[in-house]
C-alpha cells in the first residue's frame, strides 16, 4: 500500500526525536495495513485522543508501525 508521506515523515521525525540523547539510530520504519481480525477473535484496537477520548477512525487509513533503532 502507499502510505500518506506526511504519516511516514511524522513518524520519522517521532522516533527521532524520541531517541536524541540515547545513542539509538532509527535504522527502519515499515508500514502494514491494518486489519481488525474480527468480535470475537484478538483485542482490538481502541485509538484514544490526548484527554482518553475515543477517536472515530471509520475514515482513517490504519497502520502498524514497526521501527528498528540500534544503539551506537
């Protein structure tokens, strides 16, 4: 899937500024599509807004983030 490039750059730029001052390097980020695997099957995922609202994602494109940071 293509990802939006503002969500790929933010992302970016999280990780990295999350990691300044550890020695970690973001090496890889990976985008997956996300799927609820269905009621009665796994947890599902609940997206929350900064007070602990529910955020309605009907019209969101949901991802995982998977990111690899080697410490140097």
């Amino acid at each position: 899937a293509v990802y939006q490039e503002d969500l790929v750059e933010m992302t970016k730029f999280e990780h990295i500024r999350l990691s300044r001052g550890t020695g970690f390097c973001i090496e890889k980020i990976k985008f997956v599509d996300y799927e609820e695997v269905g009621k009665d099957r796994g947890t599902k995922m609940i997206a929350r807004d900064e007070s602990g609202g529910t955020i309605n994602t009907d019209n969101y494109q949901k991802v995982l983030v998977s990111t690899l940071s080697i410490k140097k």
